[in-house]
C-alpha cells in the first residue's frame, strides 16, 4: 500500500509538470505575434507621420514678374497662397496697380510648382485673354481664348454669344463642372445656346 501511494504521488507529479509545460508552450507564438502586431501598428504610424512631415517640407517655384520689388523665380511652400508668393516676392511696388490686383488676381488662389504670375503696372494696357496668374490649376477666370466656367465672373459670362446676366449667374450658381457639357446636363443653357459658346469655354 506504502508503495501504491507513492507510485500515485510520483504519478501526480508528472502530471503537473506536464500541465505546466503545455500552458506555457502550447501557443508560442501568441506573444511574438501580440508584440509583432503591436509593432506593426507602431511602423505604420511612423511611416504616415513621416510622410505627412515629407509633403510638409516640399517647396514649390514660381514665376513672379511685373510691379513687384524683385521679380524672379520663388520658392514658396507647396501649399502656399498667391499672397505668400507675392510678399516672398518684395510686395508690390508703387507703381503697381492696386485696383486691378483687388479685382483680377485672388490672393487667396492656390499655387502649384510651375504657376506664373503677373502684376500690371499702373496704365499699363492688360490683355484680358492673358491670366495674370497661370499655371496648372492656378488660371483666373479667362484663359487663353477660352473662358472658364468654373472661375469666371459674371461679366465675363455675359459676354458669351446667348448669354445674359440671368444666365451667367445660373452658369456660376451650377458650379462645379467637370466638363462644359454640364452646361446642358444640368440645365443651365439650352442646346442652341450651348452650340454658340461650346468652342469659347472650358472647364478645369
């Protein structure tokens, strides 16, 4: 009987030791793969705050001429405004002309890499075909020969063939466009009236 007892006890022990070793290496990668995941999360966000800090720190150059202090080529931040490009240009000079820069150049206006921008000197004749700000996504409301739906203003609308005031104002109350045919899609001219403009708009 002495030795039964001690053949159970022995028998016990095993056991235990046994249970021990499979709670602790039953799943072995569970913890690795916990620190794994937890490590993976951590890159992530260092790569996307990495790349939020790249895109911080990109420049941009434009082309900035005219009645300004030091006309040339600056190098602004890429999310910089019109305004921005102007002060980092010197600011206007005296002989620039004030009212025409109040009410044809939008200092507010984005700026992308390439972007042109001009300041007109006081009389000086200004050709309203060319934008005085000019590039990628940077036109004003008219843009070479074509006008802009998207920016143009109400005079400039009205000055289409078919086109009244009641109509420009519908033409900028259905903005934005994709593209000119829009104008009829979305009901804002008729067909007739859109076959006299098609060739003198655009849409961007």
């Amino acid at each position: 009987m002495p030795l039964g007892v001690a053949a159970l006890g022995i028998l016990l022990i095993g056991v235990g030791i046994f249970w021990e070793y499979f709670k602790t290496h039953q799943n072995p990668s569970s913890k690795n793969s916990s620190q794994k995941l937890v490590v993976g999360e951590e890159g992530m966000v260092a790569s996307v705050a990495g790349v939020k800090n790249q895109v911080k720190g990109r420049t941009i150059f434009v082309d900035v001429s005219g009645a300004v202090e030091k006309p040339q080529v600056v190098e602004v931040p890429y999310d910089s405004r019109v305004k921005d490009v102007l002060i980092a240009a010197g600011g206007l000079t005296p002989k620039a002309d004030r009212n025409y820069v109040s009410k044809s150049i939008n200092l507010a206006q984005k700026v992308q890499d390439g972007t042109k921008i001009y300041v007109p000197a006081q009389g000086e004749m200004v050709s309203v075909s060319a934008p005085q700000v000019s590039g990628n996504s940077g036109q004003l409301g008219i843009q070479g020969n074509l006008i802009n739906i998207n920016e143009a203003s109400e005079s400039e609308l009205d000055s289409l063939p078919g086109v009244g005031p009641v109509t420009a104002q519908k033409i900028i109350s259905g903005r934005p466009y994709q593209e000119v045919s829009e104008l009829v899609s979305k009901k804002i001219v008729n067909q007739s009236v859109f076959d006299k403009i098609r060739d003198k708009v655009a849409a961007y």
